[in-house]
C-alpha cells in the first residue's frame, strides 16, 4: 500500500514537472492560479525617493494579501521555499536586470508544546531572512544579510508586551530592533505592515462602480488588513548605472538617472508531499519558476483580461515586446475605454460618466477604442525630431492604424514618457501639441517591459508641503499648465508632485484615481490634445474639469504613514476592534481640491475655469443625476433647478458649506423629458449655470 502510495505521490511529481504549476502566476489575487498561493503573491510595488533622506530611494515590496490581524493561530508571515526578489534595470543598453536583491525566509519553532504563536518568552514559526545581492543581473549573487529579523505578529497586548509573553515595551520596539543595515549599506526592513494600499474593491469589481452609485458608501477594502512588506533603503550612487549620487545630475530630468523596478516571487518546479515516515512533510526539487509578478499597479487587474492574466504573470518585462501582439492590443485599446465612451458602453457604467475620451480633439484626433489617435500622422514632416518621427520612436509608439493609445497608456506601462516633443506640457506650445512646450516628466527607458520607471534626479515633494498632492504628475501637470509660478515659460523648472505616479509610485498616490484619469486622456490634454468641448479659447472645459474632480471614491490609506523608512505604518493588532463599514475619516483626496482652484488664469494659456466647477452626471440621463461643484471658502451655497423658461422646478441645496468637493443628489424621474438649467450660487451670487438634458 505504501508502495502504492508513494508512486502515485512520484507520478505527481512528475506530471507537475511537465506541467509546472507554477508557471502562470500573477499577483494581487490578479490572476486565477497566484490566487491559489498567497505566500508568493506579490500585492504591491512602491519606489520613491525617500522625502526624509534625498540622496536615496525607497522600494517597498508587499506580498501575501488580505491579512486578518486576528488570524491565528498560525498566523501570516513570508513563505521559506520561496525566492522575492527585487529586480532593477538602469541601464537599457544592458539585457535584462542590473541589480537582484533576492530574500529567502526560513522559520523554527521555539516552544513546539504549545498551540500558542507566542508564550513565556518563546515564539513558534519564529521567521529569520538572508538577503543576497547580485550586481551582475543575477549571474552571481553575494550574501549581504545573514539571519535577518521578521518582527512576529502583531497578536495583542498580551502576547507582545506582557511577562507571559515576550515582555517587549511595545511593538513599535519590535519594528524599530528589525530595521538592519546591509553589508553593502542598505537599510532593510521585513516585516508585516498595515497594507498601504487603498481601493473600494467592492464597488470597483462590481462592474465597475467607483464611486458607487448604488446607494452605499465607498469602503477601502484593504481596511484593516495587513500585509507582508520588503523595504530597502538605498543609495542613488548605488542605483544609478555609473555610480553618480543625486547631486551630479545634469538636471532634474537628467536620463541617466531614470531607472525600472519590478518584483517577483519563484518557487522550486516539483513539491513533494512526503510518504512513509515523513507524513506532515514536503520538500522541493528543480528549477526554480517565477509564479508572481508586479511592476506597474493594476496592470493585471483592469488592462490584461482574464484569459490571459497566468500567461502575462509567467513572463519577465524584458519579454513584453516578444509578446507585443498579444498583449499590445490591451493596451492600444483598453477595456475600461469602452466605459468611457457614449458611443460604445459609456452609459453601462455611470460611475465613469465624469471620465470621456476625445474621440474628436482639435477636430482631427480621435482616441475612441479602434480610432486612430495620432496614426494618420504617420509618415509626416511635423513629425520629425519628435518621439513619433520613425527614426526616433515611432515604429513602438505608432505601430498601425486603430491603436490609439499607443501614444500614451502604452509607453505609460511599457516604456516610461521621455522629454521630447509632444511628450511636454501645452505651456508655450501656441496651439501645436507637436511643438516644444513645458517639460514635466522623463522617466524613459525602452526596454518595452512594464515596469515602475523611477527618475531618481527629480527633487521629493515634501509630504507635510501645502503643495503635495496624491494625484502626482496630474497635479503637476496642472501646475505647469495654470500656475503662473510655472506656466509664464517653457523652462525646466521643479514643479511639485514630478516625483508621483506614473514617476515611481509613493505610498500616498491614489493610483487607482490617476490610472482611470489616464484612460480617460488626462496625458493626452496636458500636452494639448483638449477634450471634444474645446472651443478654440479656454481649454478648461466641463470635459476636462469632469476628469480633474473626478476619484474612485477611495483616496487615502486607512492608517496614517510613517515620516521615516520603512514609512508603511504598523500593522493592527489581532484585537482591534475595526469598524469595516464605517469610509476612512482620512479619505479625502489632497489633489482633487488643488487641481479645481489652480485652474485659473494664465497669462500662456488664457486658461480660466468656472468658479464652482459644477457638473452634472450623467448628462444626458432619466432618473437620479448627480451634481457636483467645488467651493474655494466657506460661503452660501444655493444650488437650484430651473426649467429653459425660468420656473423653479427644485432647490437642491442652500446652506453654508466649507471649502472642499460636493455632490447632491437630483432625482428628475418624474419629469418631462427635456432641457434644464442648474445653478450654483455663493453668497446670494450665480456663479455658473450648466444646461442638464433629461431623456
């Protein structure tokens, strides 16, 4: 019997040698088969330059999703028999990485006699780490910590800070006594954390709706939830391909110092369950298998489909552009476009009724799923010296016709935006968004791999500065378009937020807000291809304001970030009482109010916005629309609903309200179908009056 057994446990083994298990993966429960190993799911990746300390970055790698404080007794940790790593390509005339920090976890059990995680002193599943380096792209490693400390869980007060346990001050203490420094020179940090994350996950895979529309609040999902973190502190000598630190930049969009961060996770080909006198065993043999990856956020939750999301995660960013005419389309035409399109699917999703597409921009360039974009410029002298020019980049970024993102979600993920015309700001550009205008971002490398691209040249914007968004280049861009400290020239200038997403990625950026913005062509206006209401004078138009105001519904983390490394906070405790219905009090998006009052005017662009940013979506509806408007001090606010000869059909609002972004609800389902006007009065003033179309 045993015989038996062990050959059907070996024909096993040999059919996962063949069909390697572990050879589709993905991360973030992205993908179907990662989702069935959490202990190698790679959650999240994060680089910045560390505000605290400039002369280095951060890159914090988060792993195994979804922790239940409270989830003993054998509770979350690193998995052993698993490789993370931390990969790092500065060099595009190099193949493949540059720099490999590989972690290995292994644990023990102190006081086995106890189904306790923690008692008198002793832990079980007690966690230890080496950390290797490889400088070489992993041809060669070299080992840089040796039993590294993994704080245990956060159990309770209990377990942490009483004599019966390990009788620590607090956790805090256990944190802090983790924090090592590599023999190269690193800073490190292992550990469980809060998960930094924040994302209403139920509305936004509820087809779609962030925020919900659907009578209840937006919740970050991530809530309360814990996750295991990798942090590495490093220098940008070390980092940077000819060992330059920060200060020998040529400027602060220097090339040389733009880098691609990706993370992984592998696990040997063949586990063994073991027969015999090893019941309650396993062991792993071969060759190791990536079975996570993770570079840019959301890649494969909302632009890979699901039929391709184990294949996408089964291959490295330097096989992307093998892969191109698999996954290009993906991006060339990205699903969530359809939902911003009135022609298409717009009016399936009214979450997104703020986010449309130009699908007729400055009368010639159409961005629509299967429209051209810029493809019919193909071939043309205004192309030349630009990115587009054939000689240049055009063949990556203007591959065929019916590809219109590919001048823009693409090189986003794939290849980061150079600072070459058109890829600069509308300032300065008269009109032409081929011309020379402002420069705000260049984190290029072609290396065609979706990765984090980081340029480690460009100053960190303080977190406590009244400048600091969490809608990153977004809100620098809107800076260096309306802000007459940054749009009176086309020069280099540092413009706060250049170091936020898409430009590394810093734990506060909303990036789910800032992706969405992106589909919808928020890139594609900063550079002067305005929305389909652009009349010829202020491109500040409802479309544009639309997008600026618009959020997920989600727009900060759960728990307030550390100022200093690791800077993910702590992780809660398994006796926290957590309120899981109850939005964050924190949720409140630091760009949204700054990108409304900065639309104003320019002495470059002439740029004035309406005063209350009012809208109204859907627009047109039948039913429950939603009316939105800014206000920049506390004042009266009035908002009413007229009929096109003057009656006062509603009074939807009339109170005093505080600065900030508002919303109120007008249910119109009782009503003619036709034209209405909403208006916003302050303090007994109309402001702004839009026209609302009831079907």
């Amino acid at each position: 019997m045993k015989r038996k057994i062990y050959a059907s446990i070996m024909l096993v083994a040999m059919l996962i040698s063949v069909f390697p298990y572990g050879a589709f993966a993905s991360s973030h429960r992205e993908a179907p088969l990662i989702s069935n190993d959490p202990l190698a799911d790679n959650t999240d990746l994060y680089a910045f330059r560390s505000p605290d300390n400039p002369n280095k970055v951060t890159i914090i790698a988060c792993y195994v999703p979804g922790q239940l404080p409270q989830g003993g007794p054998n509770y979350y940790s690193f998995g052993e028999n698993i490789r993370y790593e931390i990969h790092i390509d500065n060099n595009v005339a190099t193949k493949g990485d540059d720099i490999v920090y590989r972690f290995t976890f292994d644990q023990k059990n102190e006081d086995p006699t106890t189904f306790f995680n923690i008692r008198l002193g002793k832990q079980n599943l007690k966690t230890t780490y080496t950390l290797e380096r490889s400088v070489n792209g992993g041809k060669k490693f070299s080992t840089i910590v040796t039993n590294g400390v993994v704080p245990p869980p956060n159990i309770g007060p209990r377990s942490i800070s009483s004599p019966v346990g390990l009788n620590a001050p607090n956790y805090e203490s256990l944190i802090q006594s983790a924090i090592t420094t590599a023999s190269s020179g690193e800073k490190v940090f292992c550990g469980t954390s809060d998960d930094p994350f924040f994302v209403d996950l139920g509305g936004a895979f509820d087809l779609g709706d962030a925020p919900r529309t659907t009578g209840t609040q937006s919740i970050d999902g991530l809530k309360c939830l814990n996750v295991s973190t990798i942090a590495l502190q490093i220098d940008i000598s070390t980092l940077q391909k000819d060992g330059k630190s920060a200060a020998q930049a040529a400027n602060i969009l220097d090339p040389n110092y733009v880098i691609g961060v990706w993370a992984s996770a592998s696990r040997q080909k063949i586990r063994v369950l073991n027969p015999d006198d090893y019941y309650g065993t396993e062991s792993h043999q071969g060759p190791w298998v990536q079975v996570s990856r993770l570079g840019m956020p959301l890649t494969n939750e909302v632009v890979i489909p699901i039929g391709k999301k184990d294949l996408w995660n089964a291959l490295t960013p330097y096989q992307d552009l093998e892969y191109l005419s698999t996954f290009g389309k993906y991006f060339y035409n990205p699903e969530l476009g359809l939902y911003m399109d009135d022609a298409l699917f717009g009016g399936a999703v009214p979450a997104l009724a703020p986010l449309r597409i130009q699908k007729n921009s400055l009368g010639a360039f159409g961005f629509g799923n299967t429209q051209n974009g810029l493809y019919g410029l193909k071939g043309n002298p205004a192309l030349a010296g630009t990115a587009l020019d054939d000689a240049i980049f055009g063949n990556l970024l203007l591959p065929a016709a019916n590809s219109p993102r590919s001048v823009d979600l693409w090189p986003i993920f794939n290849t980061g935006v150079p600072n070459l015309k058109p890829y600069q700001l509308a300032t300065g550009k008269g009109g032409n968004p081929l011309a020379a205008g402002k420069p705000f971002i260049n984190n290029f490398l072609p290396n065609g791999g979706d990765m984090l691209r980081l340029n480690m040249a460009v100053p960190p914007t303080q977190r406590n500065s009244a400048a600091f968004s969490n809608l990153g280049i977004v809100n620098a861009a809107v800076l260096g378009l309306t802000n007459p400290a940054y749009n009176a020239n086309t020069s280099l200038q540092n413009i706060p937020n250049m170091d936020g997403f898409p430009n590394g990625r810093r734990l506060e950026d909303d990036v789910v807000t800032i992706e969405l913005q992106a589909v919808s062509g928020i890139a594609l206006a900063a550079i002067g291809l305005w929305y389909d209401d652009f009349n010829g004078s202020n491109p500040v138009t409802q479309d544009l304001l639309d997008v600026l105001t618009y959020n997920a519904g989600v727009t900060a983390n759960d728990a307030p970030l550390r100022s200093q490394f690791p800077y993910v906070a702590a992780p809660w405790a398994g006796t926290h009482n957590c309120d899981c219905n109850t939005p964050s009090s924190r949720n409140n998006n630091t760009g949204i109010s700054q990108n409304a009052a900065m639309a104003k005017s320019s002495s470059t662009l002439g740029l004035a916005a309406p005063e209350m940013n009012l809208a109204a979506y859907p627009n047109p509806g039948n039913g429950n629309s939603t009316i939105k408007y800014s206000v920049d001090a506390p004042s009266q606010i009035k908002i009413t609903v007229m009929d096109m000869q003057g009656k006062l059909i509603k009074v939807l609002s009339d109170k005093k309200q505080e600065t900030g972004v508002y919303n109120v609800q007008w249910d119109n389902g009782s009503l003619t179908a036709g034209t209405y006007l909403v208006i916003a009065s302050k303090n007994g003033v109309v402001k702004q009056t839009i026209k609302v179309v009831k079907n």
